[in-house]
C-alpha cells in the first residue's frame, strides 16, 4: 500500500514497527474473541465501555464514514490509531475481506492483559503512542508524566 492512498485525515497514522505490533495483538484478540470487527461494532463497543482500543484503516474510501469513531474514543478515553491499510487490518482479523475498523475489547481473565497493556504503556512504542496524543486512563501517571515534560520544553 503506498503512502499516497492515504488519506490526510487519518490521524494519528501508525509507523511500520507499531502498525506490525497492533496487528499481532489484534490477531491474539481475534484467537480470544476479544475483537469486534466494524465501524459499527467498533462503536458499540466504545458506547458500552468494553473497548481497550480501537483500530482504524487509514485508506478506507470514503474516509468519513469512519471518522466518528475517534470523537466518541475521545469521550470514552480509549485510545485510537490508524493503520495504512484495510487488507492488511482483514487479515489480522481473521477474515478474507478488508475491515475498516475494529474494536480489542476487554476481559479480565484474559491472556490478552498483559500485551494489550504493554503495548499502551511499557513497550518500545510508549513514545509513540504518547507522542500520537493518545490518552489512556490505564498509564495516566505516565502521560501526566509525559505532559509535564512537554509542557516545560
């Protein structure tokens, strides 16, 4: 997928190494069934309060049919992020179609913790989920943290 089918709307956009990283997660999740497939259940699930985040497809056409998904995670305090492509997103989904969103929802025995909030908080893209303006209530200390810093330079 080239960077040009991207739509400039789509932010914040994932890198390489975090767009590899979510897909993996979403593939664990999809093995869980922890994973809503949809714009439309990507918002139910984010109404209900069950997401840990959700997953959007930068190239989808058009663009705006998706685009209340990040204003409803703003009010919900779930982190959000887009990924360059659709068939890229279907496949780590489990299914052979593109998927324009989707939704890790959460389970309190689950396996799914720990990566989920690794990948939030203490991996490598701690940084760029923080840099991508990404406020998450599970790592608040460390964006008051990472907002302090900014606010000072």
């Amino acid at each position: 997928m080239s960077q040009e089918a991207v739509n400039p709307k789509a932010y914040p956009l994932a890198d390489a190494q975090l767009t590899l990283s979510i897909l993996e997660i979403i593939q664990q999740a999809a093995n869980y069934k922890q994973l809503k497939k949809g714009a439309n259940e990507a918002t139910k699930t984010l109404n209900r309060g069950i997401s840990e985040f959700v997953v959007m497809a930068a190239d989808t056409e058009p663009l705006e049919i998706l685009l209340h998904l990040p204003l409803l995670a703003e009010d919900k305090n779930v982190p959000y992020v887009f990924v360059p492509s659709k068939q890229a997103l279907g496949r780590a989904c489990g299914v052979t179609r593109p998927v324009i969103a989707c939704s890790v929802t959460s389970n309190e025995g689950s396996q799914l913790k720990q990566p989920i909030q690794s990948l939030k908080c203490d991996g490598p893209q701690r940084h760029i989920f923080q840099r991508l303006g990404l406020v998450m209530v599970s790592c608040l200390l460390d964006f008051c943290a990472f907002r302090t810093m900014f606010e000072y330079c």
